[in-house]
C-alpha cells in the first residue's frame, strides 16, 4: 500500500474499520505549533457519525496525541493521533466474507491482496473510518494555515435529484459547519434531509456533489511539471474514497466555450498587486496558485452499501447470488464527505505552502505561534 | 519545480520552449526492453505540429536517444531522449516579456519566480512544448505495456460546441489516430476542422473533452490509501496543461445518480474470473483495477493565446492595455493533447504495474522482450 | 524531521524518550506474512535493558500490534507496532533542560528547533529510546528475509581498550545471541563485563565495534548510481545515534593496499555459479550485491552521558558551568546497538529485495508464507 | 536503477562510459543563481583526465547547459548539462565483454540486468565516467553554498603506504587545489607521485584515503531520525564509485575511547554563541550540524583495473582465465575522487540546507544572488 501522503508536511494513516486503533503520524510539522486534542476534536466533529442522517455506528472518535508534543506545542517530532475503534461489530460482516458487494473495494482487494489475506470486516483498510485520520491531520494543517490566514470550507452542492446551482461567493461557504446536512441554508438542508432519509427508507442511496475553496491562499503556490497545484488537489481529492471527478475553475464547462469567453482579465486589485477580474481558472494558472480564491468542485458516487439486494458471486460455490447490505451505513457518503475534502485541500496547502517557503519548514517563530492561535480561537468561535 | 512522476517507472522532463534541447530521462525501465527512435517516432507523429490545424511552428520533432541502450536495448540505465529546438523564433515574444497573458501561466509564473527570473520565450518552462517528453516517454511505457498487452488508446470527444455523445466501444477508439482532428469518424472529423478553421480565421479557440481506455489492463493496480489507481491518473492528467478536469467511469453523473442505479452487477466472465456486468466503475473499484477497461475523461480549456484582444497591464508602468496574442498557437489545443493524455495513462499504468509486481523492476526475460516487440510491430502495423 | 525510511519496504518511527506510546508503521509488508507480537518480542528481548549491564530504566517493551495485520497475518494494510513508555521519570531531567549535555544532541536540537520547544526530557526524540521502532520494525524484515533464508547477526568486536581481532566466521556471529554482551564466546563476554562495570562504577563510558553480516543475501541487490546498496546501508547504519562510522570489506585498509593485494579472483562456486574466492569486497561489487556474504562494521562512541563531570554553559545565565549526568544510561552503547544493526541491515535487504523483485510487493504465496514460517520457527530455536 | 539524489536540490545523472552524451538535470535550483558552463568548467578542471597521473582517456569535458537558464541565470526551471563523449575507445573492450574483471561490477552489473544487457564499453554505467555529472551538480551547489558561505574542501590524505598523519587545519585545506594529487604540501605531492608513477610502471594500482570539509556550514541542518546530516552524508560518499568507509569527526577511533576522553566542552564563541571547544564531533551532534566545521574521511580501494593478471572466470566457456585489464586508468582512484567527495558533500549540504529553509527554496533575493556571484568570484581567484 501507499499511506503516506506529501512531501514536507506529511501525512501517514494506518488502522482498518474493525482495527485496535487507527491513527495518523504527521511528519513535517514545524516546532512551535499549537496542538491540543481539543483542536483535533474540533474538526473531527463535523465528519462525525451518530446523528440520525449517518451510519449508525457510535464511534466517541476521541483522538489521543501520544507523541510530537511538548507543553502543549509541537517539537519537530512526527506527531501522532491515535482513536480507539470501539464500536466495531465485525459479527454483521459474516456474510460479507464470501460475498464482495458490488460498488464496493471488496472485489478489487480480494483480486489484488488474495481472499486469504482480505480483512472484510467493515471494508478493512478500505473503508472510509480510515478518513479520520485524515480529518485529524487536517485539523493541522488548517491550524497552521491561520499563518497567512487561509481558510479552507466546503459545502455540500447537490444529492442525487436536487442539485443547486449559481455561484456561491466563498465567504459565504463556511456557512455550512451549521447544517448536519453541510448545505448552505435552512431550506437547501430541509430539502436534502427529506431525500437522505427517503434514501434510507427505501434502502437506496444517493450520489452527491462537494464544492470546496480556499479563502486567501498563498500566491505562488505548486511546483511545474509534474506537481502542479492543481495536479496535486486532484491526486488528494480523488485518493478519498467514493470520489468520482475532480474539476477547479471552469472544469469540465471550459471544453464547451470559447478562448474568448474563457478568457480572464488580469488587473491591478486594490492593493496594486497584480489579479484577475472573475477568477474563473479557479485561483490557479499554470498550475500555481494566483492568490485569487481557490474553488473546486468534486463527485461523490451513491453510497455503494445499499439494502436494496444486488447480484454478485458467492466465493464459497462460485454461484450468482444476491445481497442485501445491512450493516451501518451513511445513504450520502458526500455529507461526511465534505470534511474529508477540506482536510486534504488544507493538506495538499500546507505541504505546498512548506515547499514554496511560505511557512517555516523547522520551527515557527513565536509571534507566528501566538498569531496562528489568536486566529484559530477566532475561527473556532466564528463556526461553532 | 517538480520535473518527475512516477515511483518505479520515473520520467524526468527538462527544457524550455526556447531552450536549446528538451529531454526527458526515463529511469527504472526493465533492462532487455527494445527501444529505438522509430518507436518513439511513432508516438510522436500524433502530437506532431506542422499540419494546418495546429501551430504553425515547425519542429523535426526527432529524438535522440542518448544513453540507457546497448545494442537497441535497455540495459537497466535511465535511458534518455532529447530533442533540438529548431524553429523557437523568440522574437516574436517580445510583447509579452511585459504584458502577462491572460489565461497564461504568465502570471503565475511572475509571482512564484520573479519577473526577473522570468522565461517568457514561448510561455518557457510552462509550454506545452514539454510535453514532448510526455510523449517520447509515453512511448516506452506503452511499449513496456505489450507485455499483457495493454493498449491505451484516446479521442477527441468534443470541442466547444461540438459534443459527441453516447457511449464509444473501447476498441473503437484506436480508430482515432485515422483522423487529424483525432475523432472517431470522417463526419465527426469534417465537423471538427470546420470548427477549428473557423476559430482560427476568427483569432479565437475552443476547448475539448478529450475521452481515453486502457484496454485489458493488469487487475490488482493502485495502492490505498493515497496512492490509488484513480487517484494517480488524476495527478498525472492534470499535470497537463490546459486540462481543467477529471473523471473515471460514472464520473460526475455520479453525483447526480441513486445507488440502485448505479450498481454494478459482480458476475463471473466466460474464463471464469470475477468481472463486473457494467463496468461502470471505469475499471477501478476502492481505486484498484479490477481488470476491466479503464476510462477516464478529462477537459481541456480553450488555448488562452489568441489574437481578439484580451485586456491585462503593462508590467513596465503598470498600467491597464490590451495584449493580442500572435505567436503560432493551436486553436484547440485538445487535438494534440489526446497524446498526451494517453502518454500519462500509459506512464501510470507502467508504474503501477511495475509497483505491482506485474512488469519485472529489474530484468525482461528473453521471450517477455520477443513477445513485446512482436506485439508492437503488430500494433504500429494497425494504427498506422 | 524525516522519521521514514525505506523506498517500498518503509518505516515509520514515532515516539519520544517520555512520551505516551513510542511506534512504528511498517507500509509495504506483502500480505500473508504471519506476525504476531511473540516474533517482535524475540528481537527485542536482545535490545532490552534491565540486566545489570545496561541502563536501569525498566520497561516492559511490550509491543502491541493496533493494524495491518487478520486472523494473525499481514493484510498489505500498513502494520502498526506500538509500546507505552511506562518507566520515564522525568524529574531526572530538571538540571538538563538548561544545560545541554556536552556530546549529546542537546545543543543540536535547540540551535535547530529552539530552546523553547525543546523536549529534553530523557533526550526526547534523540533519544536511544526510539530504536525500539526499528528493532520491532526490523523483526519484520528478518522474518519477510526468511524466504531466501538471509540471516542477519551482529555482534560486538570490541569495546574500548579491548579489541578483538582475526576474520570471525559469518556462521559463527549468530552465537552472539547467548552472551550478555553480545561477544561472540566466554571469556570476551568475561573482559567486556568488567569493562563495562569498571566504566559503570568510575561513571564513565566507552566505545565499541560491531561487526554484522547477511548470510547467503540475495544477488545483484543495489540501485546505482545512488542507492548502490552500500550507500543505502551506510545510510541505514549511520542514522543509529552514535554511530560515526562505517565500512564494508575491507573497508579503511583498503586505502592503504595495493590493487594486486586487494585482488580477489572470480571463480566458479560448487553449484556451477560465479562466485569470489575471498570476498574481500564484503557482498558487494559495484554496489551490488553478488550473493556473497554481506559484512559491514561499524563504530559507536562512547555514551556521552557519563557521571564524570563536563564542562557545559547554564541557559539560564549564559555562564560556563559543570554537569554530570546521571539518569540511567548505559555505560557502553554498542552493547545494545548490535541488534540496532541488525534491524537497520535486515530494514535494507528487505527493502532492497522489494525493490528488485526478489521478495512478492503485493502478497505471499501460501507455500511462501509456510516456508518463512518454518524458518523463522528454526531460527528462534536456534537462537534461544 | 535510481540516479537521483536530494529531496530539495536533486540530481539526476545519466549516460554510460561509452555512450553517446552523459549528463545532469539539477531540480530544484532556485531562481536567479549565476551559472555559467564557464562557472561548472572550473570545478571539473579538478577531476580532469589528461595529465600523466590519471587515465589516458582524452575528452574535453565541456559542459553544455542546455536548459534552465536565461540571461545567465536560473529560472526556477530543471537545469541540465550536459557532456558529449569524444575519446571512447570501445574496442579496448572487447576481451572483458566475456571477461568480468575482479573488483569491478562487472559481475554484479551481470547477476543482475543479465549478461546480454550488459554494457560492458568501458565499465558503461558503472564507471567512474558518470561523476563527471556529479561534479558539474556540485559545482550549482557549491556556488549557492556560496550565500553562507559554506567552503567545501577536501585532500588526499594518503595513498596506499604512505599515509600522512596529524589535525589538518581546515582552512589549509583549500590548498589541495594547488597540486596535481591534491595533497597539500609539495614534498607529499613529490612522494605520492613518486608512488603513482612506480605503480603505473608495474601495472599495479594504490588505495587512497581522503579527508574533506564544509568550513562554516550552517548550523541545524539534518533531519532526525533518519535523514540524519551525517546518515545523508554517508550515503552520498558510499554511492561513489570504490569508496569502502567513511567516517566523521572521531570516527572509528571514537570505538577505541572513553567518554571522559571523547568529551567536548560546550563553551561560549567570541560572538557569544554556543560552540564547542575542541570539534571532536565532526561538526554534528545528533546528526544535526552545530555549526562548527564538518569533518569527513573515506577510504578509496585500489583501482580494480591492473594490468598485473587476475584470475576470473571466461563467460563464453565457462573456463578460468587471466585477464590483464589494459583500457585507460587511473592508477590511484582516490586523486580524482578528491572532487567527487567534494561535490557529494556539496549536494547534501545544499540539499539540506533548502529543506531546512536556509537558502530559498523558489527563488533568491537580487541582493542574495549577487553576493553569491561575488564570493565566487573570489573563490575562484584563490584557488586558481
């Protein structure tokens, strides 16, 4: 496998659905950083399970920094947050164990790992608990973010039937910490909560579509050929699970238009520094970051766990057969899934921000220490 | 910069638009490995300028290979391949070394490295000119791909207001290398030149949705977490200029989808493996090949250099003008990116087997270099 | 900080002297490799402290495996090993935290990541500590080694005013597992004790030799130009703390020889293979291995903690002053370091075996997995 | 094969002995650095063949930069030069084409690509012709040394019997450019040439040990726990064509020692920063340099072509043989090794340096850029 992600700040997960523990070590991180579980917890809560629109599965999802701390702040030392599965119940796999279900990893793992070795239960190493990890490590990378400051938020833009359309100006996205559905507003979350739970009904699921972007980023950022900015979000944003598409600015709109339409005014802003009228190449050119807002758009396929039985092949005869998946399942993996995209945006930031030099690759320097804590109390205080 | 991709099967591309020579090493191919400048020749006849619809500019375009081979085969050195810059007429550029161009990486470019720093012949290091490279190591990868044979194979799906629909039998893609235009057939082909001719007596351009397959790729590829198969092409197809835009199998349409429809159906196939009845996946599933085809899509945006006047500033008083973007440019830079495309899959899909275990890291056994060779003369015979 | 290593056989370590839990993540293990914490603790039972020679800090080193591995065997998942630190009294510590001790990485550490976040408890993340992670991680590679069967074994040529000379059989460096201090027979193990408790007792410390070889490695191991195998085992040795140098064959005499002299002829071997008649080239020409034994030594200064007093300055005044170091420590490192070699030589070959094709990347096969069983088996009852 | 090197400031090399152009793209340079085919001559003019005491292999050695620049200076963008081969004579080679010569790697080179992918012209990738591309790389990184300025220097130390002995100055150590075995005084370059001439004359060959520093690098580069600066520096000189041992600091004496004699004050340095009296360490504590002048040994072996006949196995009969290797050699590899010592210490240091934010990573500051250009000039002026 491949569990390490980035190169100066970075991040290596490990631990499986139905594991001891899971957990993450991020290398990289600067010494003088402020990290405390409560920081962790903080984002952690908006991927969390346990509401009545996600799996039912009661994870307390409590991280446990067990190295890279020192009174409070990081030391250069690769920092680790580990969580305990408590809530495993490996006994609704049993059937699973013969039966690869299909949309599922089941099928390729067993093809790529061999079904003596396959650890099915909950989806193994391949289901989304691994996330966690990764919404802890982006808890990190947000904090130190707060340096320039940049503000990574995302929102949940469609499911299935109902998908909202028009510009949504980026300020507005960190909106939707205050709807369990991760929308936008009270109607667009009453309206995707009566389609999750009729998914949940009938047994069914829905695709959904993620926008994400990033308020003020560094300029300068991504480094030609081969990592490009948006080469390197696209790699992060479909290495999550259940993603189908990646697209930035225009996206899959620019191969219908016109140079002449596409085309983008480049301006002095305000402040005399160089910029672009409508930002429509999504805050990146030539595949480094412009400083304008960085937006991009992901798909997220239907939950593949659905009750609703599909056909497959049982290992143990080699014959058809069909399955209904029961176990606990979210109908709208996109819902949590917006937590996970803003992790590895602020990850994939982070690391290129480091790259580039624009956040100091050893150890901060106190006023740096103290700014990024004033505004991470001040974010904190604005999305709760 | 970042000029390597891949982790066993790496490419290194170097050289500016204006250089003196662009080049690409390719380290950790096989040794045994036939590869000779007319294979390379092949490939790169696709991405060719020289014929009316792309830029006028006039490069021989002849590699040379210049170490990694004894006798015509790989002997386990990085093997590389330069190119002469023959017909850079940077004159032409003189405009542009203060007037960034909108849409360009100029901006970018500036920002990150300097003004002072800055090449501005040709667009330099951001060029599509590298892409050559892409090319010339993309021929060895698909060479290296016999071995199963893999065949990788792209088209042009659509430009600007020209979209094809429907879904194309993956063996009927190669068809694509019969047409300037790179579509599938003669009508699509005529629409297509009508459309760029247009554009380009207009002083305009289009985008394109470029569509690619590897057929009868090796089942098991890609390593979770981060390192998926998905989650690699994505990287690897971004990372071309101009492409604003990913998706694999359903793609975004996945968003919009329930997951009773999009199931996939795990069936035994007639050798009595486990397949799926759809492959809506694109091939992937967890971001492991299943070993059904891979499909993936992607968007290319309008070239940004035309000549109907763009507004940006002046660098040398900074003040607001106009910049007209002569130079020698394609209308619709998609045609020749289908190449590129396929080159990058094929460049991931070496690596990944070799990261596998599915091509040797090491050594070709004497009859695995016959059979490739046999099977690349049978496929030079067919596409040519 | 870099706490990885190991291009597809990879370790990560985490974990401080007085931290919560010390660890590592091994990615890239192949599935189907049987691991249970009883293998772990066999290697690590030589590294561990608690007898009488060594440092008086009483830990339980008991590792505790949280992921990679189902129903007692390797999934491909990364596998995770981690051990609580039960025994760090950190009062010991008080006076360090403002004088750096001379020898040790103290003054480093806060010229590079500043005094104030300096974690000097027990040395923090410089601390001997920390090879328990790659003891743990190197048990790992021994057993994956089991397939050829390579062998690892180390042992401690020297310490201080007493050398021992004379080419030692490889057959017979495994013996070293029977005696304290890791000498090779009775009487050595006799001189080396009363060294090291008249060390102990006059609160000094000294240096030592070790010496470790592979026996019956695979061939033609090593990358050139730069990860020729004995750069990335100097590499590997080197990055021990207090390691300062390294050698292989003949190694430092070899500067002072003739080319004749160092000649070493190449012969047929008993089963018709090339081989040399004195391996003076200690496994490896070129930097590739030729299948010959590997042996390497390496040197270990002399702990710097020692009870005699040194002269340092006092942080927290600027003033010249005095500190001896008591805590616990052990009086002669190397003792304790020879399986800290063994674990870094066993981490390359395994690596390196990867990366040449000569152990599976993906899986085990059964008969394999068996095979290393019944090896491994052997080789603890030989060893205990 | 791998021919990179350097996570920050990485070199790629290619080409064979024999082949048609070797060469290196530097990655990772950053913008604005003067550099000249002019400025890469002058450090390849210490590794140059054609004075009596080395091989009789004529080749100009001109560097041709064939990207990277513009205006003189770096653009951010790869930086590749390259050299063409004049004076290969690959019919001096043909009784070795079936007659691995012992020493070489010949016999490894064929264990692992397979004899019939084996270059055999003049060692192909093997031979000491590829540091010619680590010296040009050197040569990038010792002028960016420049902004510290960091002085990379290093000695032939001994030669076979007769080995100086005593504490160099480091600061004498530029002197070794003065004389044409790099010794530094002219009575050792009267008696090592004395011992090269007698051992060309019998067809013999001689070890050679060289000693190297960095005067005033600066202090906190390396990167625990395993990119150690002393770990990263030992593998750069072990992937050096026939070095066998490296050391620093104290090095295999410090096995020999006490701690009460290996102890090394801290102390106060005139400027009031914290130091150490007597530099015992090599300049590294921790693995992580403190500042004070690094200090680096390694043993070169003879060179392995002799004329004196070897015994070695003839492949196209499987019979021993003799061979007497003639070609063109170095009769004492360790006088030209002297540059590549130099420019591998070089690499790291700048390597390092940029991963730990000492020297821009993307691009250099005007003022940065031309006090680099004028300490060159200075250095260039002393040492010539």
């Amino acid at each position: 496998m491949a569990s390490s992600f980035g190169k100066m700040f970075n991040v290596t997960t490990f631990g499986e659905s139905h594991g001891k523990e899971l957990g993450v070590v991020v290398e990289g991180v600067p010494a003088g950083l402020g990290v405390s579980e409560t920081d962790i917890s903080f984002e952690l809560k908006f991927r969390k399970t346990g509401n009545y629109l996600v799996s039912g599965r009661r994870e307390d999802d409590l991280p446990k920094i067990v190295s890279g701390t020192f009174n409070g702040k990081t030391t250069g030392a690769p920092l680790t947050i580990i969580f305990e599965n408590v809530d495993a119940i490996s006994s609704l796999y049993g059937e699973v164990s013969h039966k690869p279900r299909p949309g599922h990893a089941d099928l390729a793992y067993i093809k790529r790992y061999g079904l003596e070795n396959w650890d099915y239960r909950g989806g193994g190493r391949a289901s989304a608990r691994e996330t966690i990890s990764r919404v802890a490590a982006g808890a990190v990378a947000k904090k130190l973010l707060m340096l320039f400051p940049t503000y990574v938020a995302g929102y949940l833009k469609g499911i299935g039937p109902k998908q909202t359309s028009g510009d949504v100006e980026a300020g507005d996205i960190q909106e939707s910490k205050k709807y369990q559905t991760r929308s936008l507003d009270s109607s667009t979350d009453r309206e995707f909560t009566e389609l999750i739970l009729d998914a949940m009904k009938k047994g069914d699921s829905y695709g959904g579509l993620v926008e994400a972007v990033a308020i003020n980023p560094p300029e300068g950022l991504g480094e030609p050929v081969f990592d490009k900015l948006k080469a390197d979000l696209a790699k992060a944003i479909l290495s999550i699970p259940a993603v189908t598409g990646f697209e930035y600015g225009l996206g899959f709109d620019a191969s219908r238009m016109k140079g002449s339409d596409a085309s983008d005014e480049i301006c002095l802003k305000a402040d005399r520094s160089l910029g672009l009228k409508k930002n429509l190449s999504g805050g990146m050119l030539g595949g480094i970051s412009t400083g304008e807002t960085l937006r991009i758009r992901c798909s997220f396929k239907p939950t593949s766990s659905i009750r609703i039985p599909s056909r497959t092949i049982d290992l143990s005869n080699m014959q058809p057969t069909e399955i209904s998946v029961t176990g606990r399942h979210d109908p709208v993996v996109a819902v949590r899934g917006v937590s996970v995209v803003e992790a590895m945006i602020a990850i994939v930031l982070a690391d290129h921000s480091m790259r580039s030099g624009k956040i100091p690759v050893v150890k901060l320097e106190k006023e740096q220490s103290e700014l990024i804590e004033r505004r991470w109390k001040e974010y904190i205080a604005r999305c709760s």
